[in-house]
C-alpha cells in the first residue's frame, strides 16, 4: 500500500452553515522525516486552537498528494437529511482523491458496500489516523473561514464568533432576530425546541438574490459529479471554472487549484491536483 486517504467533516452538528467535508491522501513513499515532524501536532480539529488549526493547514496543504473539500448548503441538508448528507459529502470527497493502491479511511462512517476503493471506517479516527485527523484540520479551517466571511451578510447572529454552533449567544441572537437563511430548520434541535422556533428565515441585510430563500435552486441536482468539474482528467492541472464567489471557502490558490460554483454560495468543490 502506497497511498493512504482520509476523510472528515466539520459542522455536522451547527444550527447555522454549510456541512464541510475534506479529503486528504497522502503518498507513503514521499512523505519525509520533515513531513512526519511538521505534521506531529495533528490531531482531532475540535481538540486544537484556531491558531494550531492556522498553522497546521498550509502544511497539509504541502505535504498531502491531494486534496478535495466538498461543501454542503442548510438547504440541502435540509432537503436530504443530515446523515445522508453526511455520508455523501464524505464519499464524494475521498472519491475525488482516491487512486489505484490506495487505502481510504473515514473517521467512524462506513461509506457503503458498493464504494469501488478500500475502504475502513475507524472510530474517533481523527485521534488515530494522520490522513483522518490532516482532513478535519482542512475541513474545520474551510467552514471556519466561510462563517466568519457570512457573518457581513448577516450580522446580527455573530457567526464570527460561533461559527454556527449552538452557543448561549447563538440561542439568544435566534430569539432576538429569528432565523437567517443559513440556519438549518429541519435540524431537530434542542436549542430550537426550546425556542420553539417554526419561523421562516429572516431576509440578511443587503443579502445577494443568490442567497435569498425564496431562490430555487436550478437543477434538482446540482452536486452530480459529471457536472461539478468539466476536467475528464482529474489529475490534470485544472483552470478555475468560476470567479469566485465572495462567501466561497477562501483556500489559497496554488497551482492546479480549481473551483466548481453552484447556485448556492455555500455549495461547492474544492479540488488541489498536483
């Protein structure tokens, strides 16, 4: 075995924001004593500070072969259910990374009988598995940086602060303005319980059409994999597809970078090839 992949998400357990899944595959034969030493303080993201996470990034973003972050919008999480969507963005991101003489692991989720790599799903993964643990440093880094970016559009929720988690500030701030188009409404949670919140989501404050609620979306799949990049080669160096959209993750650009923009701002992929 040769190539190691992991995969892991961050903010399956917000109220507010995207579900963020990273993929991360390292080469075993590249990797060097140097490399093992920078990427010695990998650990579970949620047990890091924001200014390790910060640090550790651009790391993994030089070491790993490749990289894939996939988003998912409340909206769809909404529409699909949580655990599904889960799952998909999870298989969809080590998909992306996967390659012949590879191992992928995802931390605690079997990803189905029918996923065409081998795969091991290893509980609280991000504490034993380099690979695991490099994409929840990814995957918390990207949806961190998104929230505090959606936090200009919409004020007055303080997502800068909480990133979306349920907070007694986050509960106070739904109490006082309702819900924002970022907040999941189907997610079954205590905090809405007991707020007894059935409101719609409240219109953010010079917000773009994009990102209002009443805004279908398009096409009834936008995330189909023959659509999100139009590369036949996925290791071939890629163009960006899109202008960047400014609540999209802001991952640095390096070369082979490649950006695929849906309709929701807080939908997409992110892809680093080699």
């Amino acid at each position: 075995m040769r190539f190691v992949a992991g995969a892991d998400e961050a903010g399956r357990g917000c109220l507010a924001g995207p579900l963020v899944a990273a993929a991360v595959l390292f080469d075993l034969e590249r990797i060097t004593p140097r490399d093992v030493r920078a990427l010695g303080r990998l650990n579970d993201s949620k047990q890091c500070t924001e200014e390790c996470r910060e640090e550790l990034y651009p790391i993994v973003m030089r070491t790993a072969v490749k990289v894939s972050v996939v988003s998912r919008c409340p909206r769809r999480i909404d529409t699909r259910g949580l655990h599904r969507t889960n799952l998909d963005a999870l298989r969809e991101s080590l998909l992306r990374v996967a390659r012949p003489g590879v191992m992928c692991l995802s931390d605690g989720f079997p990803l189905g009988k029918d996923f065409p790599w081998p795969l091991r799903a290893v509980v609280d993964g991000d504490t034993k598995s380099a690979a695991i643990a490099a994409a929840s440093i990814l995957a918390k880094v990207t949806r961190d940086r998104y929230m505090r970016r959606a936090d200009a559009l919409y004020p007055g929720w303080d997502f800068a602060s909480h990133v979306g988690y349920s907070t007694p500030e986050h509960r106070a701030a739904i109490r006082h303005h309702g819900v924002s188009p970022l907040h999941r409404m189907s997610f079954q949670s205590l905090a809405y319980q007991q707020l007894g919140f059935e409101a719609e989501p409240a219109a953010p404050e010079e917000a773009p059409a994009a990102a209002a609620p009443e805004e279908p979306l398009a096409a009834p799949d936008p995330l189909a994999p023959e659509e999100a990049l139009a590369a036949p080669d996925p290791l071939a160096p890629e163009e960006v597809l899109a202008a960047p959209d400014p609540l999209a993750p802001d991952l640095p650009p390096p070369p082979g970078f490649a950006v695929a923009r849906l309709e929701d701002a807080s939908e997409g992929v992110l892809e680093v090839v080699e």
